[in-house]
C-alpha cells in the first residue's frame, strides 16, 4: 500500500466529521448524519452553555497569559483555537467518566468543574498540580509526552475489573478519557497504550487534538498517515473531527464515549485544529510557521463560527452574548484577583508529601530544615 | 516452622496477599500460564483467574504505566519485571510518575504498587539478565526499595510491600531463589520492612550487605570464626529508606565496617552507607570504611562474571584490610 502523505495543515480531508461549516452554516452531510443525531439532542439551553464555556475558557486562558507576561506565572500553555475541541469533548463526559489530561486542557478542566485556579498553581510554581484528582475525576497535568495515555488505560483496565461497562445504568458505566496531541502520538507510551487498550478491550477513548504544530514540529515530522488512520492497526475505530466545530466535537466525543461505556472497547479521536498561540509563552512561533497557515485558521475560529450559528438559528441573542461578556470579565477579574493572592507555600512542603508514611530519614532531614530555617530568625 | 524457597514462599506471600484483599492484582510477562520465567507465580492465575494474573503485552512501559492507572482507580497492582535489565523502558513511569505522583497531588492519592524485579548475576545467563540496579531507584525520593535474602523475609516483605501504601521497588536475588530456610507462616518473626536485620553477631567488624549478599557474607563470617575474626553480619533489608541506626549501633561496637554489594561501587547503597556511618561513627572508627563491590564495568560476560561478583574470599580480603588498621 502506498502511504498516504498527511494534507496541509490547513486541510482536514474528506473524512473529517463537520456539522458546521467554519461560517456557522449547519451542514447536512449524510456521512456525519448519526452524529447530527446526538448533535439535534442537545437543548437551546445546553448550546448557550457550550457557547458560554468557549467564551469564559478563552477568557481565562487570555488572563493567565497576561498574568505571565507580568512575572506572575513562569509559564502558561495558550489554548487558544482549541477551544471547541475541549468543550465539545469536556461536555460528552459523565461525572463518573474519568480524564487524564495533558498540560493544556483548560477547557477540559473547565467542564470537568475544576477551579480555573488550580490550574494556575503549577504555572505560578506554587506546586506541582496539587488538586484532588478524585474530586472532580480529573487527573493531574501530565508534562511528559504521552505517559497519561499509560495511566488513562490502566485506569480503565480497572473499571473493566470493577464492572463498570455495559451495566446499562448510565449513573454507573464509566468510559475513560486520554488527551494528548499530534506529538505524543510519536511517543512509545501512547503506542503501548493502544496495545493494552486493544488488548484488554479497555473502554477508554484517545482524543489527539492535532493542533499541527509539536512546538515547531509539524505533522510530517510525526507521521506519514492521517494519524487517525493509525487506530485501525492497533484494532479500534478512528474518527477525524473538525476539531474547531463544538458540535462535531461533542457529537463524536459522546458517540466513542458511549461506546466504551457499553462494553465495545476504545477508540482513537484525532480532532483537527490549530494551535493559534505559541506552543507556551517560551515560544516563538515565527521561526518556524507562516503567516498564511494562522490567518487561514483565524477564519474557523471556533466561537466565532458557533456564536454566527446560534445567532441565526435563534438560540441566542445579542443580550446572552452581552451577558456572556459580563461574565467572562468577572472571571477574568476573579482569576487575576486569585493568582495575585495566591501564597508561596511553607519551604516545608516539600517534605510533606513525598511518603504515605513518612520515614524517620526524611523526618530528619525536615527537622534539620526547619532548625536551619529558624537560625536566621531574628538575625540581622 | 518448615523448610522452605524463597521461590515458593514469594509464591505463597503473593497468594495470601490474594487472598486477604480482592484488590491485590498482578501484571508481568509470562506470569499466568507459566508461572513467570521463575515460576514465582505458579498456579494463581488458575486459582485467582486472568483477570487477577495477567499476562501483559511485552512492553515494560506499558505494564507499569496501567499499573499506575490501576492504582488510581484503587487496586494494588504487583508487576513483575522478567529481568533486572529490562526495567529501564519503564524507567520514567517508575521515576517520573508513580515515585511522584502523591507529592504533585500533595497527598491526595495513594499509589500502592510493588514492582519485584529478580536481580544479580551468578546464573551464567547473557546479557541484561544479571544486572543491579538498586541504586537507581534508591536515588529517587517517593520510592521504597526492598532487597530480600531469605524465605522468611520473601513470604512476609511481600505482604507488607502489597500492604503499603507508598510504590515499592521489590528486589528478589534470582540466584538465590531456590536456596532453602526456614519459614513459620503461622508466626511473624521478621522485623518490619523498613529495619536492617543482624543475621550474626560479631565483634571485630561489621559487615553490611544485602540481597544475594547476604549468604555470601555468612560465609565469610563463618570462614572468618574458624580464624578468630568475629564478623557481625547486618542484612540492611531496606536500600530506601536505609535504616542505619542499626549499622551505625554495631559500627559504635566494632569500629569498622566493610559494605558489600553486586552493584557497581561507584555512587551505590554502600557510598552512602560509608558517607553516613563515618558521619555518625566518626570517633568510633578504627578504620577507614571499605566497600567490595561490582566493579565499575557493564556486567561481564558469565565465563567471567565470577570475578565480577564479590565472593567470600573478596569479603574476606577486605575484613583483613580492615583489621591492619
């Protein structure tokens, strides 16, 4: 068989689901119908609230950026276009659905419930993550290429051990969910990953964003297959989605989502996207992209494209969207408002953690610390 | 009180962790069916099913990776490494991930998980199959390493590894694994994990050692008698944490120590044993302190691994040096 070359970076090819065109036109092609179907289920009011988690998590990822670029964080990893991708995803999660994100999925957190500030403390560097995974059942950051894709199928693994799939209640059956990008799929995890999945029929599903840039790496550094077409050899289905379309995005998420959740196993979504920014606020992407490319991919912003669509067919007015705007500036406020008031941690966190039961050698090495700490108290 | 392998009672301390906690789960090549290269874990999985014993793919990352995820999601998953030198794919999610994942999450997830891995030379087997690499994951903070030399230790450590609730690094000496001892299932008589053991008492120096070590230093010592040296043995158990209050406790007694080990010398357990001890026993020692070791070189090929690995006389050799002082 002759490889195919990956498309342009600007070309998602015939087989990437769309529901709306990047104008906002509802699309009707009779490929993508089953995911209109579970699209056309979504009430007036569920498509206000995707529209109101876009424009909030754009709003808080611009905050953060801000807050960088004043020395409050050391670093922050810009979602910025790939907003869709994680709404229409984070809302396909159930509460008992469990994710396992990479370092940029804020939009996922987002929808998970998790506290915009938790994100900003391993950036801010006042610890490594520090939130509880199980409160909202949204694992740590994973800053290592591809090693979540590990833990996402492990921890699906024990939800096939639980008996947690194909029960038919929908309060108790669990799918699982790996993110990473167009890099990690290069990674040797992300390939174990898939075997194991496969393997042990795993209900996780893989959602690549393929955001086309691995910092300054494009898709032909990583492969030379549409990557979602690698998932057949691994023995599960993969889907391409327009990755900048919430509702394409939700309606493909929920689909692999209930699958696994229904006994039939993982599954590989690459949604094609862009990243708009800088792989981190360290980057600098004029060294190694053009132009053209982003003012191409400025064209399908993802809000601009959903809120054209909610205008037209009347789901949303200019007094939501006005509404919307209030909101997302509260948010930003409260973001910088809370990152400007968040604490440097005790020196001796760093001990605290490290043991479920601490050992007497680290014990002593805390009590040396704090002795030495407090030799300088009161001196001039 | 019966006779007994460390082979089999490794099998029987895996099976009785099975049997007190539903959630205990074992993952590694070869481990079903087989009952590993070792057959370690001989019959569970016809006893406790494939879903408890699973045969993994090949594929060292991936088996501790899941098992990272398993224990997230509350199970106490025990993987086995085949050999000592196949460990390094999965380096990262050992060092990286699970040796830090509680501290990231200040606390708020557990991750109870022991990887036994068989280690040392001795076999004559090819390479990577005869390695130590204790070091390295005794370097890394989050983990506990564990180094076994007998079937007592074998039967009741692993039920305390899988009953911990910190990741734990389980060292089985292959070379030692069909060595006989005495074992009461009935009767814990074994310090806890983390504590050195003396195995004999001495009075004219302290020899520390562990591992596959152990019986070698239990030679020397005999050997040693028969001369009139008095060696005290200390089988440290625990590489992390170290537990030197016990070697520091007999150093104080014998003022001087050898440290014994198959890995490399070079930044190994007995550095830090010697770096700590002439720190705490700096007016009891009579001499300096002397480690026998590997030497600084890949494991050798098996026609000349016998002058790689410390033997008694090595041990001996070194006790003499010690004494001229």
């Amino acid at each position: 068989m002759t490889p195919t070359a990956p498309r342009p970076a600007t070309e998602g090819g015939p087989d990437m689901i769309q529901l709306l065109t990047p104008e906002g036109q509802r699309m009707h092609r009779r490929e993508d119908q089953q995911y209109a179907d579970i699209a056309a289920e979504l009430s007036d009011e569920d498509l206000r609230g995707m529209y109101r988690d876009l424009v909030l998590i754009r709003r808080i990822d611009a905050e953060a950026n801000a807050l960088q670029r004043q020395g409050e964080l050391g670093i922050w990893v810009s979602l910025l276009g790939q907003e869709a991708a994680q709404v229409g995803c984070g809302r396909a999660l159930r509460p008992q659905d469990y994710a396992f994100p990479t370092y940029r999925e804020h939009g996922v957190a987002w929808c998970r419930g998790v506290d915009p500030l938790n994100l900003l403390g391993l950036f801010r560097g006042v610890n490594h993550g520090g939130w509880d995974p199980n409160e909202k059942n949204f694992h740590l950051y994973t800053i290592v290429i591809g090693a979540q894709a590990l833990h996402a199928t492990g921890y699906a693994m024990g939800v096939n051990l639980d008996g947690a799939v194909a029960t038919g209640d929908p309060e108790r059956d669990t799918a699982v969910i790996a993110f990473f990008g167009d890099g990690a799929t290069s990674q040797g995890d992300v390939n174990e990953s898939f075997v194991f999945a496969a393997v042990h029929n795993a209900p996780v599903v893989f959602f690549c964003q393929n955001n086309q840039w691995a910092i300054s790496e494009p898709n032909d550094r990583q492969t030379r297959i549409p990557l979602y077409q690698r998932a057949r050899g691994f023995g599960f289905p993969g889907l391409r989605v327009d990755g900048n379309d919430v509702l394409a995005s939700y309606a493909v998420s929920k689909a692999m989502l209930d699958r696994a959740r229904d006994g039939q196993g993982p599954s590989f979504i690459e949604a094609f996207t862009y990243r708009m920014a800088a792989h981190t606020t360290s980057d600098d992407p004029s060294k190694y992209r053009v132009s053209a490319e982003v003012e191409t991919w400025k064209l399908r912003d993802p809000i601009l494209r959903f809120k054209a669509y909610l205008a037209h067919e009347g789901k949303a007015d200019a007094a939501y969207f006005a509404t919307i705007d209030a909101e997302a500036d509260e948010m930003a406020t409260y973001v910088r408002s809370g990152c400007l008031s968040m604490p440097d941690p005790p020196g001796t966190l760093m001990f605290d953690h490290v043991y479920a039961e601490q050992h007497a050698q680290l014990a002593a090495q805390r009590a040396e610390f704090v002795a030495y700490q407090a030799g300088f108290e009161g001196a001039h | 009180m019966a006779t007994t392998t460390i082979a089999k009672a490794l099998n029987a301390g895996l099976r009785r962790a099975m049997e007190a906690d539903a959630k205990v789960i074992l993952c590694g090549e070869d481990i079903g069916k087989l009952g590993g290269v070792f057959r370690i874990t001989e019959g569970l999985q016809k006893d406790f099913g494939e879903e408890r014993v699973m045969d993994s793919p090949l594929a060292e990352s991936g088996i501790v990776g899941t098992a990272i995820g398993m224990a997230l999601r509350g199970y106490r998953p025990v993987v086995e490494i085949q050999f000592d030198g196949f460990v390094y794919p999965a380096f990262d999610h050992i060092v990286s991930q699970v040796a830090k994942m509680r501290s990231r999450a200040l606390g708020h997830v557990q991750l109870p998980m022991v990887i036994r891995i068989p280690v040392g030379g001795g076999i004559g087997a090819v390479e990577h199959h005869s390695e130590s690499n204790e070091a390295y994951f005794a370097h890394t903070a989050g983990l506990r390493v564990v180094a076994i030399s007998n079937p007592a230790d074998a039967y009741w450590l692993i039920q305390e590894a899988i009953a911990a609730d910190d990741p734990v690094v389980f060292y089985e000496p292959k070379r030692r694994y069909w060595d006989k001892g005495e074992l009461d299932e009935t009767h814990r008589g074994v310090p806890p994990m983390s504590q050195a053991s003396v195995v004999r008492t001495g009075s004219d120096v302290t020899v520390a050692c562990y591992g596959p070590m152990v019986k070698t230093c239990l030679q020397a010592a005999q050997a040693a008698a028969e001369e009139g040296t008095s060696l005290e043995v200390i089988d440290l158990r625990s590489l992390s944490p170290l537990d030197l209050d016990t070697v520091a406790a007999s150093v104080e007694r014998t003022g001087r120590l050898v440290t014994v080990h198959e890995a490399s010398g070079f930044l190994g357990i007995g550095a830090e044993v010697a770096a700590q001890v002439q720190q705490r026993c700096f007016y009891s020692l009579e001499a300096p302190v002397i480690r026998v070791t590997g030497y600084d070189v890949p494991y050798p090929p098996s026609r000349i691994e016998e002058d790689f690995l410390p033997d008694l006389d090595r041990v001996l050799d070194a006790v003499d040096r010690s004494l001229t002082y």
